[in-house]
C-alpha cells in the first residue's frame, strides 16, 4: 500500500508538472516576454508589472503618472509620459497581432481646463501609428477608459530569425485656463495580443 501511495504521488507530480507547462506561453504564438518602462509618469520602483501565465495579456499599475495643474504651478506638472518597450516572442513567418490597450484614470478638471490622454505604437524600425487621443472636458470629476484597438503588422521572415520590440508611447497632459485647477491619472494599462497566420516567403 506504501509503494502504492508512492507511485500515485509521483503520477500526480508528473502531471501537475506537465499541466504546468501547457499552461506556459506557446513558442507558436505572438506572447510578451518582459515590459520595461520610462518617463516622467513611471520611474523605476513606481511601477507594478504582472504578465500572465501565456503571455497574451500584461497590466501595469502606477504611483506617480499623472498631470496636476493650479494657480501660480509649475507649468511642467501640466504634462506627464510614459514609454514602453514590449519584449515580444514573434514566431517564424507573417503574424498578425491584434492589441488592445485599455488605459484607466481619473480626471478631476475645472471648467474651461481640458484633459488629453493620447498614445501612438510602432515596432522596431518601422513607422508609427498615427496618434490616437482621447479628450476630456471640463468641468468633470469621473473615471475614464480609454481603448486603444490596434491591427499591428509584424513581418518576421523565418530564414533571419528577427524579433521586434513593441514600443508604446502614452502622454497625459492639461491644457486651457492656468487659473484653473485640473488633475489627469492614469492608474493602469492593460494590454491583450492575439495571433493570426499566414506564411510568406523572402530571400535573405
């Protein structure tokens, strides 16, 4: 009965170990490898960064993003960024990443003060996405979401094994009457990436 006890032990170990790696993130698939991060709204040790266990979805919460305006501040308070560098897994062949970005704050605005929370994305050595801006007016007190649905082409050709780094660029910033109080956050950023295939074919 003891060896008996001993080997369903060791079935149960094996298993919960190769259920583990069925859950890791696939190497077939576009997943995030790491995010790092830098600007005035995210220093180092500001930032909270949880990947999931597939790789397919990554929030990162913060402490200091925000813009602050009153009478007689220092107008630099007014603006705030972050920049990010996505570490993607890019399989051989064309993939096609589908990216959502949620951005989730809170604005507390005068009349006659307008909040603006914008972000733009481009891979490695290509082009950028045109800016995509969110506007809010004043006077208002409320959460906002901002959703960022993007069709991100990736071209990885397979016989030159190149990856490429996703860098995300997001600003929030205040403008309008400077007599005028304001406060703009953004508290997370959520992010989620699907994969479609076809393959393509090049000489190096």
């Amino acid at each position: 009965m003891k060896a008996f006890s001993t080997f369903a032990a060791l079935a149960v170990t094996a298993l919960v170990g190769t259920s583990a790696l069925a859950d890791g993130p696939n190497p077939k698939e576009v997943y995030v490898k790491s995010v790092s991060h830098g600007g005035t709204g995210c220093p180092q040790g500001t930032v909270g960064a949880y990947i999931s266990d597939d790789g397919k979805v990554f929030t990162l919460s913060f402490d200091q993003y925000s813009a602050s305006q009153k009478l007689n501040s220092d107008p630099n308070a007014a603006r705030s960024f972050c920049n990010l560098t996505v570490d993607l897994n890019i399989p051989s062949g064309w993939s096609f990443s589908v990216a959502k970005f949620d951005y989730r704050g809170y604005a507390n605005i005068d009349a006659g003060v307008t909040g603006i929370v914008q972000s733009s994305y481009r891979f490695a050595g290509g082009a950028s996405s045109p800016i995509l801006r969110s506007t809010l007016v004043g006077p208002m007190a409320a959460d906002y979401l901002k959703t960022d649905n993007l069709g991100i082409n990736a071209t990885v050709w397979s016989p030159c094994n190149v990856q490429r780094a996703l860098a995300v660029k997001s600003e929030v910033r205040l403008e309008g009457d400077r007599r005028k109080s304001g406060l703009l956050t953004v508290d997370t950023i959520d992010a989620e990436f699907k994969t479609v295939y076809a393959l393509v074919w090049r000489r190096c």
